[in-house]
C-alpha cells in the first residue's frame, strides 16, 4: 500500500458526519466508513479494513480512547494511525491522547480543505514514506 | 640773684601753704596762746606782746597783749624780718635802725622802739611768725629773759602743732564714724579686754541690738549666731570676734544670723586684733558681708546646674554638644554619644562640631553667607554667626559618624552669654530627623495599620506563638470557625488542623523559623468547633525582633470552600462549554468552507458574498471559544507550559509561515529581520500563539499593500521581538488599557478589524509565563511596534543568517 485510501471514522455528530465525509470523499478522494457510535465500528472495523482510524474523543456510551481500547479487540491497531479529533485545546489533554498511542490530534473546528492532506501527511509521516 | 630770688620765692610760697595748712588764720582767741602773750609781757617787762603769723599781705595775731588791732600790713611788720632768720631779731631803738626809722609803725601811733621777735619754727622747718614783745621805750633784754622767751615761742610751736594734730584726729575720727555708718557692711569691734564696744548701724540692724556689756558665753545667743548651715548655733571659739580678739586673722569665716521674725542672713566675716605703736593689743574688729543673696543666687544655680545636667544626660534623644568660644566642644552628651559614635572623652577638648559635617554641605553653607553678608564666612563662624546676629539659627545637616555612617539631623544654635552679653560660648542641639521621623512615624503607621488591617480584614487572621497557640485573633476568624473568641485563644492550631495536613504545615514552620523562606502559603483543611470541614488559604509570615529573634507568626486564613467549588464548576462549565460550542461550530464552519471552497460546485455571485461573511464570523467564533478557553485557564494558572532551550529563527518563521494566509488576505507583506544567534527558553506552541496574535493584529491594522516586520535582536541579557506595523496606531486614550482583558479600541474600529479583546491580555500572560514582558510604542497615523522581551540563551557555534527576508 502506497497511499492512504480508507478510513474509519467515529463521531456521534451527524452535521460533522457530513462535513467530514465530503472533505474526504470529495475534496480528498478517500474512501470512508462514518460511525456514530464506538460499538458499531468495533463491529464493521476488521471487514471495512481501514488505513487510519479517525476518532472523536467525546461521545456519549463509549468514548474515543474506549473506543479505540475496544478496536484493539477485532484488528491490530499498531499497524494504523490513529488521529483524535477533539473539541478541547488543552495541549493537557492532547499530551494525555499521544500516550494512548495517537499519531495525531485534530482539533476542531477543523478546515475540511485541507483535512484530507493532512490525513495524507500524517499516515505517509507514520508509514516512514514521507519524504 | 635772679635764682635767689626765684628760691626765695618758692621757699615762701612753701611756707604759705604750710602756714594755710595749720588753718589757724582768723580763729578765735584761744586761752592757751593768751596766756603765752600775757607770761612774755611780764617776763620781759613789756607793754605789748604778741603771737604774729606772717600771711602773703599781713601779719595776724593769733593773740596779742597791749594792741587792739589783730593784723597789720606784712611791708610794716618787724616780724617779716624776724622769720627770715632762726635767731631772735631784737631791735633796740628803732629810730636808729635804719631798716624800721621811717617805719609809719615807728613815726606814728603806736611809736614802737623796742622790738624782740622769736621765730616759730616748725617741725617742718618753716617760719610761721614769731613770739615777739614791744615797747614804746628803747631798752635792753637781760639773757634770761630772751632765753624764757625763746621757751615760750618754742611752746607756742608746740602748741600750734597740737592744735594740727587734735584737729586732723578729730576729722579721721568724723571720717571713720561715717564710714563705718555708711558701710553695706556690718561691724562689730570689742576692746583690749574682749567687752564689745562698737557695731555700727548695720551690725545694729543685723543683730537687732547693741554692743552690750555681756559675758561672751552669751553672745551666740544674744546675737542670734548660728554657722553656715543656719541650723548649729555658733561655739564660742567659732565666734569671729573673739577669734580676732585671740590673736586670730579671720578669712571669709560664714556664718548666719537668724533674728526672730527675720529671714536667715547669711555673712561672710573678715577680722583682726588691732594694737597701738608699742604693739599692745588695743582691741579687734570684725566687718561682715552679705551674702544671703549670693549664697541663693549659688544654691539655685547649683539646682539649676544639676537640673541642666540631668536633663542633658537623659537627653540621649538629642545630641547636645556646647563650645567655648573658638568652637571647641566643651560639653558632649549621651544622646550626642549615640548619635555621633564618639564618646565624650574623644571630642571634648579636642574637636571642633566641624569634624562632625560633611565638607560639601560646609562649602554649600560658606558660599550662601558669604554671598549674604558680603564677606567671607568660614570654619566655625559657619554654625554661630547667624546667631550672634540674634538671628534664629535652624538648619538641617547631614552629620558623619565615627564609623563614617550618615544621619540627617536639624541643628539648633544658640549663643551663651555672660551678663555683659559678651559670648562665652554657643549651644548645639541636634536631632536625629531619619530616627525622629522615618522610624517612629513608620512604626506609629504600621502599628495602626496593622490594627485596623487585623481588626477588619475580611478574612481570618491570627497572630501564632512559636508554639502553636493563639496570641490574638480577629472577628472573621471566630467566625469562620465558629468559636468564641476567649475559647479559641485557649486553643491551638494543631487541634484544628486536619491532621493530613499537618506535617506540610509544619515543614513549611520550620523553614520560616531557620529563615529559609520568607512566608509561605498553602491550601490546609481545617475543623471548625461544630465538626464541619473548611477548605482554606492559608498565609503564614513570621514577626521577628530586631535582632532577628523570631517573635510570633502573623497567619491569615481564607475559607475556599465555596470559592473551591465555584473553581470545579466554572472549570467544568467551560470545558463542557467550550466543547459543545466547538461541534457545532465545526460543522458550520466545516461546511462553509466546503461550500466556499467550491467542493459542492458554483453558487451565484450573490451567495457567495453572504456565505463568505458567515465564514468570517464563524472563524471569529471560534477564535473567540478559543480565547476564552485560554483565558479561564490562564485565571484560574492551569495552563501548562512547557520550557524547552529553541532556536528563535525557526520559531519565527513558523510563525510568519503560519500567518501568511492570513497576510495574504488583508494583502500584507511579511517581513523577517534578525542576524544573530539567539536562542530563547520558551514553549513553542505558546510562542507561536503569542507571534500569532501580535502578528494578526499587525496584520489587521496594516492598510492594503503595506508591510509588517519582525524584527529580533540581542538586548542585554535578553532578545527583543519586535512586530511593526504601519497602520493608525492606536489611540493615546486607549493606550494605557492594551494589555487588559475585553479592551478594545473604538466601536468603529472593532466592527471593522474583529476580534474578542482578549488577544492581547492572554498574549502578555503567556510571555510573562515564559519569564518575559512586552511592552509597545505608536504614533498615531504611523504605526506601532509591540516588543516581546525574553531571557535569552546562546547557543555557541550557531549562526543564524543575516538582513531580511520577504515572505508572502
């Protein structure tokens, strides 16, 4: 795998479902599987095969670390990227999500012009491919 | 024979002067010269004789026999020849002597021809006149009756010379008796046997009596003798007088008459025996002075002297420092020991008050009298020439110590005199101002400060004994922790304290006490008297003596409890807050982007315009949320910062790679410039986010086309970043509120620029959490430039490229 094509993404808002998914799909030229709850990707996760597993950090039920705990389950998710997305600025919190093993945190308000290149950045940067 | 008669002349006019001084001319008839006359006339058988002074004109008769007349003119008198020799002159028939024949005396009434003078020769040698008979017969004298009347003239000079000397002791007698009436002094005198026989009018006066016949066992009592003390009455042997008539010389001998019904009299005596020329002891007098007046005047000035003493040596608050005349100190005391470091022994007789002043302030001084007086003025006239002019003399100084230390004092010179007014030396009275008024002042202020502090501050506060236990506290105290005051000082802290918190107030006690920290401040937990558990601030500071000596503790205690709760609310609120504004603020904004973005394909021209404002206003939501969140956190000190040794350069250019967009829209050039190698101690992202700030609101206050430059260069021990741009500047009214929170300038401008008001103020926090501060300059219509200044650190072998560079 030369690029990065497919991504799971968890998010209990439907409007930034949306948002994301175009910036993806449509800016980027990526493949998405959008979740909106941590349960239903653990379930789709190992048959949707992602690249980079792209969570939303506060959510109602499961959370984006338990989320991700749980992803841990069903498919070797050191072999992925995994991007936080977050709503909290707090460079605390965002110290607190690289232990979990994040390669990265976005936060939000994100651009969704220029999200799909970052993404892109951030796998290539994971995957040693960056130049 | 011109000098003959010149002797001649002087001779006589001796002779005139002791004839005047006999004073005998013109007096009465006086029975012992007539009964000479009278014995001349029978002894030598003669109608006449006479006693004949040769005066300038005449002759006068002291007595004569057988004449009425009682002078005749000198150019007839037989008796002018007679006293011009010693020997008798006897002229037996004047008609045949040639000097006396046509003598009117001897032609006419009473036709003398026989004449026998015998000069009066007195002791001093002069011939006053003589003893002479007459007759109207020539005739002989027999020898002996020349040789009885030369024994009666011989008489006669005796007689005239008696005269003298009972009249001179009959003036010494009248000139003694008032003197001795006329004396301020009292006298008292006894005769050859010791009976008193003389006071005078004041020893009468003094003693209330007489010299009375008395035993002298019975003088002190009589007298009213007492000695000097006024209480012992006076001994015999102590009595002056009989001291004087033993043989004594008495000196100053005091002694008090005390009369009933009079005030003490105090007299100094002074005596001695008297004898006659044969040294038999006539008698012994004795003069008393008066010297109750002075014996006062002594015993007040002894009083006011001892007064003076004390007062100047309690003094130790003032410095009092006497002269002589010349200025050398004759008088230092304790309070001018204190203030100078000398001692007295150092300077009294030794120095001038000139050692003791700074020779700047005297130069000073010298001029401004010197120009005043219109002459020069130096050294020790510098301190009493003003008041020798009776002028008051009032001036601050500055005084050198001892030790070379400096103490500001006001000086007051004053002149002393004797009573003539003269000068005999000046008095100099110091303070010390810096003790008098900065101590005691600022001690009277921090006391009632303190007072009014303790009694009303709204939090707890207590003062501590070293071990634990309450000295004193104030009303909030009692209340916080529910106490009555009486109880709570029976108590001690650690009673109150929760007993997980002890152990770290106590560490912090002993650091205080060893002086390791200065105060110290700690959340603690403690009981109040109902059980419940206080959340508080505690503040503790330690009292100590002025040796050092640690005297008690000052604590203040602030319940948090409610505060601590309100703090987890808000800080939950913004986070919840700040999270459920950013999701939908994401998907606004997301899909603004996109749209604008063209991602969804065109939108016609009218559209577009409206959803490019709702774009702006979206990103200025979210940098609002932004900011809010930052600040709260900055509040509330819960932002982390994270200090990492960096590069400045590649700091720098992320920061204009990251604003160049932002640039680019308000068509703003970015500008770097810097040529050395710096490096800072900052975290980066807070860094960016300080560049970020300044640089967007250079960025938006610069018109079109115009050009924002950083700038960084080496300053002291630190760097200076500055950010310049060109726009309107800011406003003077404005100025002062830059840095403070929701400060913005006016309406017009916020509408036009944007922003929360907040940039700058979380802006000048974050530098000041990485050790640095900012300030700015600007000139309206010019531009400003805002200037971070932080710590540097070099890093040795790096070199950053020189001059500027343009990004856009």
């Amino acid at each position: 795998m030369t690029t990065l094509q497919r991504i799971l993404h968890v998010e209990d808002d439907e409007s930034i479902i949306t948002i994301t998914r175009v910036a993806l799909e449509t800016v980027g030229g990526l493949t998405v599987l959008s979740c909106t709850r941590g349960r239903e990707a653990i379930e789709q996760a190992a048959e949707f095969a992602p690249d980079l597993l792209l969570l939303d950090v506060m959510m109602p039920d499961m959370d984006g670390p338990t989320t991700l705990a749980g992803l841990a389950e069903v498919i070797d998710v050191a072999r992925y990227p995994v991007v936080f997305m977050t709503a909290r600025a707090n460079s605390d919190d965002h110290r607190a999500y690289y232990d979990l093993g994040a390669a990265a945190v976005v936060v939000k308000p994100f651009d969704p012009m220029t999200l799909a290149d970052q993404l892109k950045t951030i796998w290539n940067r994971f995957n040693g491919s960056e130049r | 024979m011109h000098q003959e008669n010149g002797d001649i002349d002087r001779d006589e006019a001796e002779r005139l002067a002791a004839l005047a001084s006999y004073d005998i001319l013109d007096t009465p008839p006086e029975a012992e010269f007539d009964a000479i006359t009278r014995l001349a006339s029978q002894l030598c058988g003669t109608p006449i004789a006479l006693i004949s002074l040769v005066d300038e004109m005449r002759q006068w008769f002291k007595s004569q026999q057988g004449l009425s007349v009682c002078q005749t003119p000198r150019s007839l008198a037989f008796c002018a020849h007679a006293i011009r020799q010693r020997e008798p002159l006897v002229v037996h028939d004047a008609r045949c002597d040639s000097r006396f024949a046509d003598n009117p005396l001897v032609v006419d009434s009473p036709y003398i021809r026989f004449y026998a003078g015998i000069p009066l020769e007195m002791e001093s040698g002069h011939r006053l006149g003589t003893l002479c008979v007459i007759d109207r017969q020539p005739r002989e004298l027999e020898p002996a009756q020349l040789r009885s009347l030369e024994d009666l003239a011989r008489l006669t000079v005796s007689l005239i010379e008696q005269r003298r000397q009972k009249r001179e002791a009959r003036t010494r007698h009248a000139l003694l008796d008032s003197l001795l009436e006329a004396l301020p002094e009292g006298v008292v005198a006894c005769d050859d046997r010791g009976e008193l026989s003389f006071f005078n009018s004041r020893a009468r006066a003094w003693h209330g009596a007489g010299p009375e016949r008395l035993p002298p066992e019975q003088w002190s009592r009589r007298f009213d003798l007492f000695e000097a003390d006024g209480r012992t009455p006076l001994p015999l042997e102590r009595i002056p007088l009989r001291r004087a008539w033993a043989g004594e010389t008495v000196r100053d001998q005091e002694l008090c008459i005390r009369v009933p019904d009079q005030p003490p009299r105090f007299v100094a005596c002074n005596g001695r025996a008297f004898f006659d020329d044969h040294g038999e002891r006539l008698g012994a007098v004795v003069g008393m002075h008066d010297i109750t007046q002075r014996k006062r005047a002594e015993r007040e000035i002894a009083e006011t002297r001892a007064h003076l003493q004390a007062v100047i040596d309690a003094s130790t608050e003032v410095a009092i420092i006497s002269t002589d005349r010349r200025g050398l100190i004759t008088l230092f005391n304790p309070g001018a020991e204190r203030l100078l470091g000398y001692t007295a022994d150092e300077v009294v007789g030794q120095l001038t008050p000139l050692a003791f002043h700074r020779p700047d302030e005297l130069e000073q001084r010298a001029a401004e009298l010197s120009r005043e007086l219109d002459r020069p003025v130096y050294g020790f006239d510098l301190f009493v020439l003003t008041p020798r002019l009776g002028r008051p003399e009032n001036r601050d100084w500055t005084y050198v110590r001892r030790d070379g230390g400096q103490r500001r004092v006001r000086l007051v010179v004053s002149v002393m005199q004797d009573d003539a007014g003269e000068p005999i030396g000046y008095l100099g009275m110091a303070l010390d101002l810096s003790r008098l008024y900065a101590v005691e002042e600022a001690l009277r202020l921090s006391e009632a400060q303190f007072r009014t502090a303790f009694d009303t501050a709204p939090q707890g506060m207590a003062l501590v004994s070293l071990e634990g236990a309450f000295i004193e506290v104030n009303r909030t105290l009692c209340e916080m922790w529910e106490y009555e005051r009486e109880v709570l000082l029976k108590t001690d802290f650690q009673t109150l304290t929760h007993p997980d918190d002890l152990a770290a107030d106590l560490t912090q006690v002993g650091q205080l006490i060893s002086g390791e920290i200065p105060y110290y401040q700690m959340p603690k937990r403690y009981f109040t008297r109902t059980g419940r558990l206080l959340c508080c601030q505690l503040s503790v500071s330690l009292v100590r003596d002025g040796q050092g000596r640690p005297q008690y503790f000052v604590s203040q205690i602030q319940d948090i409890t409610e505060q601590r709760q309100l703090e987890r609310l808000k800080s939950e609120f913004v986070a919840v807050a700040s999270h459920e504004l950013r999701t939908p603020l994401t998907s606004i904004k997301g899909a603004l982007d996109l749209v604008n973005g063209g991602v969804i394909g065109a939108v016609p021209e009218s559209v577009e315009e409206m959803l490019r404002v709702a774009q702006r206003n979206a990103e200025r939501l979210g940098q609002l949320i932004d900011d809010l969140l930052d600040w709260e956190k900055l509040a509330a000190d819960k932002l982390a910062f994270d200090l990492q040794r960096h590069a400045l350069r590649p700091l720098l250019e992320d920061a204009l790679d990251s604003n160049l967009g932002y640039a680019e829209r308000f068509g703003v050039v970015l500008v770097l410039q810097g040529d050395e190698s710096v490096a800072v101690e900052v975290d980066a992202l807070r860094f960016a986010q300080v560049m970020a700030n300044l640089l967007s609101n250079a960025i938006k206050f610069s018109p079109r086309g115009g050009t924002v430059t950083v700038r960084y260069r080496r300053h002291d021990a630190g760097v200076c970043i500055e950010v310049e741009d060109h726009g309107d500047g800011i406003p003077e009214a404005f100025r002062e509120r830059v840095f403070q929170h929701f400060a913005q300038a006016e309406a017009g401008t916020t509408r036009r620029r944007g922003g929360t008001g907040l940039g700058l103020a979380i802006t000048k926090q974050l530098v000041e959490h990485m050790h640095g501060c900012i300030d700015f300059a600007s000139t309206l219509g010019q531009g400003s430039v805002f200037r971070v200044w932080l710590p540097a650190v070099l890093r040795s072998g790096e070199r950053l490229e020189n001059g500027g560079e343009a990004r856009r």
